[in-house]
C-alpha cells in the first residue's frame, strides 16, 4: 500500500495539534526563564569556597546533564510518589525541563564567564570595583556575548525536549498527534504535520543563533570594558 | 534485586543503540561534509537543507515517523532498526556539522602545501587535512556520542528493550520507580565515564601522529 498522500494531506491535522503547540511554547518558556537564571546562579556557585554547596552545585548540574531527560520524566512522574510526592503530569514536565535547562546553561555561562581574560579581573581589582560591580559591569557584560547565542540553540532543544513530555501524558504536540493518528491510522500525515510544526519554529530559530553568533559572539566587543566602567564609577564617585 | 539484573541487562541493547548510531554518523558524516566544502552552490544547498531539516525536527519526531508514519506508505522496520536507523541519520547531521567546524579551523597553508606536493584536491583533502580535521574535532564528537548515549533512552517509547524500557517495566511489575529510574540513571552516568576516558586516550593519539608543529 504505496501511498504518497500525507504529503499533501498533512495541513488538515494542523488545527488538530495547535492546541499542542501552545503547550509546547509554555514548557519551554517556563524551562528557560526560570532555567536560566538558576543556571546562572549555578554557575556563579562552581568555584565557591563552601565545599557543602560546591557539591550540591555540581551534583545539580551532572545529574541534570548526564541523565536522559525521558529517565528524570520518569523519575519524577513515576518515582517521587514513592516518597509521598505527588506532581501532576504538567508540574513535573516543568520541574524536569526547567532542571535540565538550568544544567545546561550552568555548564555554558560557567564557560563564557571564564572566556573573559584574566586581565579584565585584574584590572577591575586595580580600580577596586566591589565583587559585585566587578561581575556587573565587567565580566558578566563580556561574558554574555559568547553566552547568547549557545543559549539561543538552548532555547530550540528545549522546545524541541518538550516532545519528551508526552510519554508522561502532558498533552503537548506529540500527545495530540499520536491521538489523532490512532484514530485514522495515518501515521505519516499526522506525524509530517507534527515535524513541519517543529521545524517552522526550530530552524528560523537556528539560523538566527547562528547569525548572532558571527554578529556577537567574539569575547571582547569593545565598548564594555574596564576603563569605562572605572571612568563612569569616577565621574560618579 | 534481580530487578536491578534485568534493568542492567539493557546496557548491551543501549550500548548496541549508541555504537551502531555513532559508527554511521562518523562515517557518514565524513562524507556528506564534503557536500560543504564544494564549490558547486547547488551540493551547498543540499548540504545545509539536509543538517536544518533534520536538525530542526525532535529526535522523538524522527523516531516516529520511521518507525510509525513509514508503515504507511509500504515499509515496516522492527523497533531496533527504526531507533538505529533515525539515531543514525540524526548523528551523520550532527557529526557533519561538528567536521565542518574542524575543517574551518585547518588554515589554508595547509591546503596550499599540499598543492604545492602535486597532490590533488582529493587526496590533500585524505591525506593532509582529514587527520588534522579529526585530532581537532575527536574530543567533540566524543561528547556528542555520550549526547547519543543518552538519546538511546528514545528507543524506549518504541518498545525497544534498553535500560528505560526496562526500567519502566520493572515499574510497573514492581512499583519501586525511585529505585529502578535512579537505578537506570546511575547506568547512563557510569556508562559515559568510559567513553570521556576512552576519548581522551583516542584524542592523546591522534594529536601524537598527526602533530603539526
């Protein structure tokens, strides 16, 4: 049964799957703004001197990396109620997507910040900008141009992470295409419609990582840098 | 306990997953990177098409559509084929862009030296800048293997019996999925220790025959 339709017929389940899709933009939402900050936190907390919170940190960051995302899906759908923790399908996709992101851009933000060279700490020691100034005005503004574009494809692999979430029923893109396809049996068509959709935002979304990428993402741009930093403190103090 | 035994008896059918996946993206990749590289716009097209496209679509989406969506226009693959088949075709995009990194970063002295010794476009590219491609570029492509490594754990929702699947068996024979999923996440994390060491040693090598001083 050669049948070469789905590929004309694949519009038709679109409808069928938007409600997915705007489940899918949520997660990965969620995942990202609340992942990136706590990833960066993570990685500001690498090199503390409190060996308690270094290995929580670095426990966080591993287990978040080195485990596939479908076994912490699992691990919290169907091994937290173990222990009397109970989260609905939707939390848990949230609590998963949002720990795995924050890993992730823990192990690039960590990677950007030592990017920065050592002399513009130095000279920022010279000037005795506070630790805080110091990560404000110097290293973090430096450090965000090689940051930007890996947490952009970031951004794409966790939206495309939120297919996963289907295999503990959160009724994303993935759920409602494999719904309708057991309905109809055409597979291919409404499995076709699920990868357009996927793919009309991913790549877009790539070609702008890489376009940033060869825009920004050199280590020092130019403008930000400790003398000018030292000569608004100046002015200011 | 003899839970714990069967669950680690999918290590095989997981490793099995991520050599075959690994063993076709770095020969295939090879090979389709060099579409890139040539001169001819159209190849070009092609090239860069076929790594968003597959790039652009969730490994999930692929596995799907191989293992249900060919079934209906004629082919049906069993579940281990379908997870090769797509984990391969995933690791040729993924390693092709990971060469092409490489290749850039060769400088073009190189190239022009091995003009310079009469060899041709082919062999320069065999002999002088494929080994220098892949001493620069061994180390990522070992950490996009542990990335495979991890995507195995797909082949589960197709019915394939590695270490998820039977984890999630196990759950539900049992209960207990706190011990069986912590478990079988312990399994990928040891697994992926050989392979950084085993990487490593490769890289070691390969920057020992291949230096360029």
């Amino acid at each position: 049964m050669s049948d070469f339709s789905w590929l004309i017929e694949w519009p038709r389940y679109i409808p069928d799957l938007l409600p997915g899709l705007g489940v899918a933009l949520m997660l990965t939402l969620f995942a990202c703004v609340i992942g990136y900050p706590l990833g960066l936190l993570l990685a500001l907390a690498t090199d503390t001197k409190i060996s308690v919170l270094r290995y929580a940190v670095l426990a966080i960051v591993e287990i978040g990396r080195g485990l596939p995302i479908l076994v912490l899906l699992y691990l919290v759908y169907q091994g937290l109620p173990q222990v009397d923790i109970v989260l609905d399908a939707l939390p848990s996709a949230v609590l998963v997507l949002t720990w795995s992101s924050a890993a992730y851009s823990a192990e690039m933000i960590r990677a950007s910040i030592a990017s920065v060279p050592r002399g513009q700490f130095e000279a920022s020691l010279a000037v005795s900008l506070s630790r805080w100034d110091l990560y404000r005005y110097v290293v973090l503004p430096q450090a965000s141009r090689i940051a930007i574009p890996p947490l952009v494809n970031l951004t794409i692999t966790m939206f495309h992470a939120t297919s996963l979430t289907t295999v503990i029923t959160v009724a994303e893109i993935m759920h409602a295409a494999y719904f309708h396809g057991s309905i109809t049996f055409q597979y291919m068509t409404v499995y076709f419609a699920a990868a357009i959709m996927y793919a009309a935002i991913a790549i877009p979304g790539a070609l702008f990582a890489g376009y940033l990428e060869r825009r920004i993402g050199s280590p020092i741009g130019g403008k930000i840098t400790v003398a000018r930093v030292a000569r608004r403190s100046l002015s200011v103090g | 306990m003899d839970a714990l035994v069967v669950i680690a008896s999918g290590i095989g059918m997981t490793l099995l997953l991520t050599i075959s996946a690994a063993l076709i993206g770095i020969v295939g990749g090879a090979v389709i990177v060099l579409l890139s590289q040539s001169k001819n716009r159209l190849l070009q097209g092609i090239y860069s098409a076929f790594v968003h496209v597959v790039r652009g679509v969730p490994s999930l989406v692929w596995l799907f559509i191989v293992f249900f969506g060919l079934t209906q226009i004629g082919i049906v693959l069993d579940p281990v084929t379908s997870a090769i088949v797509t984990l391969g075709v995933i690791s040729i995009a993924s390693t092709a862009e990971i060469y092409r990194g490489g290749l850039s970063s060769v400088r073009a002295g190189q190239w022009e030296a091995g003009w310079a010794l009469g060899l041709n476009r082919f062999h320069a590219m065999r002999d002088v800048i494929f080994p220098q491609v892949f001493r620069s570029v061994s180390p990522t492509i070992a950490t996009y293997v542990i990335g495979l490594l991890k995507d195995s754990a797909l082949a589960s929702t197709i019915g394939v019996a590695e270490i998820t699947f039977r984890a999630g068996q196990q759950t539900q024979l049992n209960g207990d999925g706190l011990t069986f999923f912590a478990f079988a996440g312990v399994l990928y994390l040891l697994l992926s220790l050989p392979l950084a060491v085993l990487s490593r040693s490769i890289h070691t090598r390969l920057s020992r025959r291949y230096a360029v001083v």
